[in-house]
C-alpha cells in the first residue's frame, strides 16, 4: 500500500491535526482559521466550506485566493526544515501554514504570528 503524500490527503485530515496540535497548547480553533484566513486568503466560511467537501490540502492551498504577500517574512524551521529554503512552492505553503500554527500553540501572540 502506497502512503499519500501531504499534498494528496485531504485538507480536513490535516487540517484537523493542525487545529489539535494548537489546541494541546491552549490555542483554539478560532485561532487557527483566523492565521490560515490570513495565509491563504481564504474567508473563515470557504475554510469551513473546504472542511466539509473532499477537497486535497495540495488543491486547497494551491487554489488560495490571496496568498499573503508577507508570507516570504516566514522563517525557521518545522520539522527539521528551514521554511525559506524550501524550493517547492507548494511545499513551501504547507510549511508556512504549519509553521504559523506552530508559532501559535508556542504561545506567540497573535500580532506576531500574523507579521
């Protein structure tokens, strides 16, 4: 059995882990669609839309309707990864996003987490 990549699980599924990783931290789920509507573009009822349809995490963060323009201020490192030396751009969004909801549930506020 083949394993899916990142891009090919559906956003619900990942989207998921995002949100409970943040919420083992004392951060909410609200938190966590406000820093993605940041992101992506996305309104918090597209977000919610995506969530209940089939939709892949590649397809979902590919189709942003505004990605950030300040999304090139993310740096460090998630999962071992430096974020701004990532080449893919599709990878590079996914660590964005994960990196944004990392910073989150380390306890950054808000103002910070959204440069």
């Amino acid at each position: 059995m083949s394993r899916k990549t990142v891009f090919e699980m559906t956003f619900a599924d990942v989207y998921s882990a995002l949100i409970r990783k943040a919420e083992r931290k004392g951060r909410t789920r609200a938190e966590v669609d406000e820093v993605t509507a940041w992101l992506t573009g996305y309104t918090r009822s597209q977000i919610a839309t995506a969530l209940a349809s089939e939709i892949s995490y590649g397809a979902f963060l590919s189709g942003s309707p505004a990605y950030h323009p300040h999304a090139e201020l993310i740096t460090g490192k998630v999962c071992g990864v430096q974020v701004e030396t990532i080449e893919d751009p599709l990878m590079k969004k996914v660590r964005q996003l994960d990196k944004l909801v990392d910073e989150l549930a380390r306890g950054k506020a808000m103002e910070k987490v959204l440069r």
